[in-house]
C-alpha cells in the first residue's frame, strides 16, 4: 500500500502557485485512487513503447518498406530528431524541473530516471510522431494518436512527470510536427 500525502505538508511557494498545486493534486489522485494492479503493468508497458521512440521507430522502419508511406517514414524520423535536440538537450537542461518522486519523495513505478522532468520527452515525441502520421494517413495517425496519448498518460501514473510536463510535451510535439512538415514540403521533397 503506498503512503498517503496530504497536499498542504508541502511548501508550494514561487511563480504559478496554483498549476503546482493542481500538478501535484492530480498526480496524488492518480497515485491514491486509481491504481491497480493490471493498470501498473499496461502503464509500464506503454512507457517501455514510448522509450527512446522505440514505437515511433518500428512504424518509421515499417512504412519505410512501402514506397506508399516512405516519405512518412522520413518524416517520422525527423521528427524524432528535432524532438531529441529540442526536448531533451535544450529544454530539459534549460528547465531543470525535478521529477515529481523526488519532490514528493515518493517511489516510482520503474526505475528512477536520471534526467529533468519538463517537458515530457516520450509525450512530445509520441505526439510529434502521431502528428505527422496524420498527415499522410488519417486512420492511421488516429490510432496513433491512441498510442501517444496512452504513453502520456502512463508517464502520470508512473509518476514521472506533473501534467504540465505532460502537456507541454504534447503541445511541443505537434507544434514540432507542423514545423517540421513545413520545412520537409518547402526545402526536401
């Protein structure tokens, strides 16, 4: 049984007091009212899809065997390499956002991660990815934008990142996308 937290314990002080609060609150519903069993195993399951893009790869690897969806495949792949320089070299250092288990001093779900928590890498390049699978096929890019949004939402119950970090890196990922398909149409294809 994981230890409960009452919300008021902690010293929320500085700019955006009240996304902290929410942030926090919500990661404590989720770690206090919604977690199972099964649920633990199919969340830790979507984040290993998410890791490294390892999902996002295999479609890449996948389309690119069809001249149909080579140009997807590439786009993919782009994406992807904006989404590391940007998220995980610039932003995450820039940010220095601990990771919610260490402010909260709570256990996570799997292994403690060495790196910054803003914004969530696996969210921006799952949606990155789903984006612009979308672009050249909408059924296709629906259902993934099912798996990204399960892999952003496991990085919550895990308790990896706060929605913000969450949300941000979705955000980030489809902006990254447009840009991206942008850059592709007009300089490469």
């Amino acid at each position: 049984m994981e230890k409960k937290i009452n919300l008021d314990q902690f010293p929320i002080t500085g700019h955006f007091l009240k996304i902290k609060r929410a942030d926090i609150a919500a990661l404590l519903y989720i770690q206090q009212r919604l977690r199972t069993p099964a649920r633990d195993r199919l969340m830790r399951f979507f984040t290993r899809l998410g890791n490294g893009g390892t999902v996002w790869l295999c479609c890449a690897a996948l389309m690119g065997l069809s001249p149909q969806f080579r140009t997807c495949a590439i786009s993919i792949i782009s994406v992807l390499i904006v989404g590391l320089l940007t998220g995980n070299l610039i932003i995450k250092r820039l940010s220095s956002r601990i990771r919610p288990y260490d402010f909260l001093d709570w256990q996570p779900l799997i292994k403690p991660l060495k790196d910054y928590s803003f914004p969530s890498c696996h969210a921006m390049s799952s949606f990155a990815c789903a984006t612009m699978i979308c672009f050249f096929s909408v059924p296709l890019g629906l259902l993934a934008l099912g798996v990204a949004s399960m892999i952003a939402l496991s990085r919550l119950y895990l308790f990896v990142h706060y929605p913000t970090d969450v949300i941000v890196g979705s955000l980030w990922g489809i902006i990254i996308a447009f840009t991206t398909r942008w850059f592709l149409l007009t300089y490469i294809f």
